[in-house]
C-alpha cells in the first residue's frame, strides 16, 4: 500500500470514529454535541500531526481529536460524566477538554475564543524553540465572531507565529444561522490580517487534510499562519436533543446527500483502496471498538473524596491560603 | 548593594530571571525601544533583543491568552498589560481558565504566569483603580503587591519561578518613590509570607501595597499618643498568610485592616472574616476596617484624596478600637 492510500484508510476511518462516538453518546447523553456531517473537518485536522505539535481543538470533535493523539478511548469516555477513570480523574469534562499530556489544549471554561489566544501562544513557544513545531487551532463558525479570534490571529500574523487556524464552518452558531453571523466570508479575513486564506470543502476529508498538511509545512518552514476556512454543515443538532424548529428539513436533506464519509467511501472504493468487504470490516472494527470503550467507561467507578484535592488548586500544593492548625476552632 | 526604585528593582529581578533562564520572556504594549508605560521595562529590550522582549498589538486578552499558552508549553512569560483597568480585558484567560488548568488537568497542566499591571493612586491621573479582588476569589492564581523595593524584585523573581499564574501588582506610587538599598544576588521573597514589618501590643495594622507606608505614618502619630502598634504588610492578598495575621491578633486582641481597594466585598472583608471565624477568641474590640468607599474614583485631586485610606483614617480607627 502506498502512504497515500494509507493516509487516506486512516481518514476514513477517524470518520468513522467520530460519528460512531456520536450515534453511541448521542443514544444516551441529550446534551451531547455530535459532529454529524462535520467529519471530513474533524478528521481532516486531526489526522497526521506530529507528537510535539500543540492540538487545539474545536469542542465539537473534541474525543475524536484526542483519540487521533493516541488516547486511550475508554479512558475518553469515561470522562463524559466525570469518572474516575478518565484522564482528569473527575475533576473535568473530556467533551470539551482533552488532556494536556496528549498535546492537546482543550477548553477550561465554557467560553469558546481564548483557546485560539492559547494556539498562538503554543505557537510564541515553538517558534522561541525553533525545532519546526506548530500549532493547530480549530474552532467554529460562531466562535470566530469573538474578538478572541480577531487577537489571536492578528497577533499570530504580527509575530509570524506558526500556528493554521481551520474555522470548522458549519454554517451555524446554535440557531443563529451564517446570514445573521457574519457580514462577509470568514476566508476573506485572512487577506486583512495579511495572511494566507483557503477556502476548502469540509465535506471532503482529502481536501481538508491537504490544505491542513500545506498549511503546516509552511508554518514548520518558518513563512507564518494561515487560515483554512473548511465549509461544512452541522446535519446533527447543536446538541443531541436539539429540535432544530430554525431551519427547514429540506436544506438538512440537501447536505446529507454530501456526507463526507459516503463521499470518501465512494473514492476509497472507486480507486481501489479498499474493496466492499474492506469497506465493511472498517465499519465493524469502529463499532466494536467503540462500544467495547463505551461498555468499560460505564462500568468505571465515579471519583471518590481524594480526587477532590482541596489542597491541589495550586502547583506544588495549597489553596491560596497558609493557616495553621493551632488557630482552628476554639 | 545598588539604591533603586521601585521600577528599577522590578526590572532588575525580571532581568535576572531572564538571565538565569532562557525560558523567560516578556511581552506587552510598548515594551522594547519605547521601554514600557513609566519605565516598567526599560533596558530590557537593549539587553535580549525583540525575540524576548516582545512588543505586541493593543490585544490585551490575547496576549495574557499567548501567555497562557505559551507556559503550557513550558515557557515562562510575562505578559505587561500595562494598567490594572484592563483586568477586565483579559479575566477569561487568567481567572477563569488559567486558574483552573492545574487543577482540572488533575495536576498535568501547568501555567507558569505572571501578568503585570501598574495601578494606584498616586502621581499619575488615570488608570488608578484597585481591581484586585476580582481575581483574589478566583481559584489558582496568586496575588502579589509589595510595598516597597526590596520585596518588589524579591516577589517579582519568586513570581517568575512560580508554577503558577501570578498577578503581580505594582503601585505608581510607589513605583518611582523612595529608593532602597536592594540586596545582590538570588534574594528571592517567596510569595505568601506576610511581613511584621513595625511591633507593637495595642493593636494589629494589617495593610498592603501603598497602604504599608500609610499605615507606618498613622503608627509614628499613635506612637506620640503612646500606642504601639503591630503593622502586618501582607505582601500577598493570595497565598493569604493567615497565620501573621492571627499571630499578631492573638498579641494584640485588636485589628484594623486596611486596602485601597473597594471595602465591599474588598480582600479585606475576607481578613476580617478570617479573624473573625479563626480568631475571635482573641478579640477585645470590634475590627475595623479602613477602604476606599464603593464610588468610582473621582477625577479630581482634592475629591480623590478624599476617599482613598490615609494616616488619619487609619490612626482613627485604631483609636476606636482603644476606646471602653
């Protein structure tokens, strides 16, 4: 097999594992934020960094992103209602926050915009090193209305800073639809930070993971950020329970004939990288591995009282606060 | 031994620092040739070129958010957001996200930190309101604001080496005030130990910032009067040192806390609870507690003086807890 057809399996299949995580968590959690119809975004950008690379993903697409850094998907799981188990033993929530020892920079609160502020700093950093590292921040249509995405990447141009920016545009923030959120195409900011733009098709997982792999070569050679605008469309709902009573079912309809793991099925067959039993096999191996991570996480024990560290807020221990025993109580 | 301001002592430990490790850098608005907002990083520029003393666009939140980022990986930054007013700007990235990262990280994560911010009530007009509090209640940053030169490089060099956020505080004015012999050399002032820094047995002082010296001042008029007070510089408003505090209350049975930050809801409210929940065993007067009143800082000179805490207030409430 050819590197080529390589990467191409290994795409197909990271989609196939971010849309089974979706139809096992979805199933069971409504609050969950399925990436359904945005796979082609989500593996195109997380496939095929290097292990010192900082990963700064969207929170949609968020597991799939830490499992494409080598973590350990039960471990993931566990994470989705805080056990002990999971990679922050309870402490915080894996669907939106990866864990730090994999590369990956992930949200510490709710507020979507600072994590592109904490990619280009990743970036300051790399650049300081000077060993070809990069950063790669992914973050949504809604989110580049912040002013965070304004500094981030402005300061990322002034510094020429190695960090891609990929807007995984699927074309609505909860309701609010692209109409109604931007005045002009998010691709052509990049000309007024005076930096490169792509526009790419998100449907297409080859496409998305060419311009990124172009974008992060260039920024290893030193030539600065760029922004990939990776146009796509969320078929799912915001979150799992959403009714989606903004937008009618025949736009839905439209872009679900453009599912990028159909389209990249068709090419993977069409130019002989797979055949139909191959096809198949990857589908079952997915699924198999995925319930058999979701039925340990669900087994895994809730956190018990020493997780809650009271003296562990700080770096080297501590609360913030230095008191002595001797003044307690009467 | 050099005799240096404030400025002057800050900038020499941060020079240090950056001398001892190649991981440190500073970044900022007008930090390199033009040499910072009141000199708050002159000479460093000259000394570690523009690759390390990073002048950056008025982007407050997203070079604090650069700070953070870059610590994550390793780095140490500094990141001058030149006025403590614009704490505002950048309280997602460093109150509620780089104080929480330890933490959520179950330990993983480090954010080796330290923003800046010149604020106070002073020589200068503008820019002057204390925020501190804001950020005292949220989890995982520290809080530094020494009162005078030597703890200024001292803290500031323990701020850097720190592995956690730090918003280190620096009063204009005090920052081009009295010089002081600094000592050479690694003199490193951990952060979270408060000072005695004058004795007594009447009364406890305790006050930080600009407010130390003020309070020595009411100390000299109380001592004509033949009170002797303990001043406690807190030097930290987090890591808090309970025990000076208490130690000092258990001494002298009375406390007078002040802050020239807003009282409601001010750190001070929180060192008088404490002393109330921890020490009140001790107590033979009610605390008092002397702070600028909640009004936003009125522009002119004579109103301003009006509200901020001076020797008069402070010798005033000290009295008031004498009295019975």
């Amino acid at each position: 097999m050819t590197a080529r057809n390589d990467t191409w399996i290994a795409l197909h299949r990271l989609m196939l594992v971010t849309r089974e995580l979706d139809r096992v968590i979805g199933a069971a959690d409504g609050h969950w934020h399925p990436a359904l119809g945005e796979e082609g975004v989500v593996a195109g950008c997380y496939h095929g960094l290097r292990s010192g690379d900082a990963l700064v993903p969207h929170y949609r697409g968020m597991l799939a992103a830490c499992y494409a850094r080598g973590g350990d998907l039960a471990r993931l799981l566990a994470g989705l209602d805080g056990r002990a188990t999971s990679y922050s033993r309870g402490r915080y929530r894996s669907d939106v926050c990866g864990p730090i020892e994999l590369g990956v920079i992930g949200l510490y609160s709710g507020a979507l915009g600072p994590t592109l502020e904490y990619a280009a700093g990743a970036a300051l950093a790399a650049k300081l090193d000077a060993k070809g590292g990069v950063a790669v921040a992914v973050f949504g249509d809604g989110t580049a209305s912040r002013g965070n995405f304004h500094e981030a990447v402005n300061l990322a141009a002034v510094l020429r800073l190695p960090v891609v920016f990929v807007c995984q545009n699927n074309q609505f923030a909860i309701s609010t639809s692209a109409q109604q959120e931007h005045g002009g195409r998010i691709v052509d900011r990049a000309a007024g930070f005076g930096i490169p733009g792509e526009l790419v098709d998100g449907n297409d997982v080859v496409a998305v993971h060419d311009a990124l792999q172009a974008a992060v070569a260039r920024a290893r050679r030193g030539e600065g950020p760029a922004l990939i605008d990776a146009l796509t469309y969320r078929v799912g709902g915001h979150m799992a329970s959403d009714p989606g009573t903004y937008r009618s079912g025949e736009e839905v309809e439209k872009w679900k004939t453009r599912d990028p793991i159909a389209l990249h099925e068709r090419r993977l067959l069409a130019e002989g990288v797979l055949d139909a039993a191959g096809v198949t096999a990857l589908r079952a191996a997915v699924a198999a591995e995925v319930a058999a991570a979701m039925k340990q996480a669900q087994s895994d024990p809730m956190p018990g009282p020493e997780v809650l560290g009271l003296d562990r807020v700080f770096a080297g221990g501590g609360n913030g606060g230095t008191s002595v025993p001797l003044f307690r109580g009467a | 031994m050099a005799r240096l301001t404030m400025q002057q002592a800050v900038v020499e430990g941060i020079a240090e620092e950056m001398r001892r490790d190649s991981g440190v850098f500073i970044m900022g608005l007008d930090i390199g040739r033009f040499g910072g907002p009141l000199n708050s990083c002159k000479g460093l520029w000259e000394e570690f070129g523009a690759a390390r003393v990073i002048d950056t666009p008025i982007s407050e939140g997203g070079i604090v958010g650069a700070g953070v980022g870059a610590a994550l990986m390793g780095k140490r930054p500094i990141v001058d957001i030149m006025f403590l007013e614009y704490l505002s700007l950048v309280l997602q990235q460093l109150g509620c996200d780089a104080g929480a990262m330890h933490y959520y990280s179950d330990g993983k994560a480090r954010v080796p930190l330290v923003v800046r911010a010149k604020f106070g009530v002073g020589p200068y007009h503008g820019h002057a309101y204390d925020y501190h509090a804001w950020v005292a209640h949220l989890p995982g940053i520290k809080v530094a604001m020494p009162s005078n030169a030597c703890d200024a490089k001292g803290m500031m060099k323990a701020a850097i080496r720190d592995d956690n956020p730090v918003l280190f505080l620096e009063h204009m004015g005090l920052y081009h005030g009295a010089r002081e012999e600094i000592p050479q050399g690694d003199a490193v002032v951990p952060l979270g130990e408060a000072k005695l820094v004058r004795e007594g047995r009447e009364a406890t002082v305790v006050a930080i910032g600009a407010m130390v010296r003020r309070a020595q001042l009411a100390a000299e008029a109380l001592a004509k009067e033949g009170i002797e007070i303990d001043i406690v510089d807190l030097r930290c408003v987090v890591p808090l040192d309970k025990a000076r505090i208490l130690e000092s209350v258990a001494k002298t049975g009375r406390m007078v806390v002040v802050s020239e930050s807003m009282k409601f809801c001010g750190s001070g409210a929180e060192i008088a609870a404490l002393v109330a929940e921890e020490g009140f065993r001790f107590l033979k007067a009610p605390i008092e507690r002397v702070a600028t009143p909640n009004v936003p800082i009125p522009f002119a000179r004579n109103l301003e003086k009006m509200i901020i805490p001076d020797e008069i207030g402070i010798a005033a409430a000290v009295r008031r807890t004498m009295k019975d």
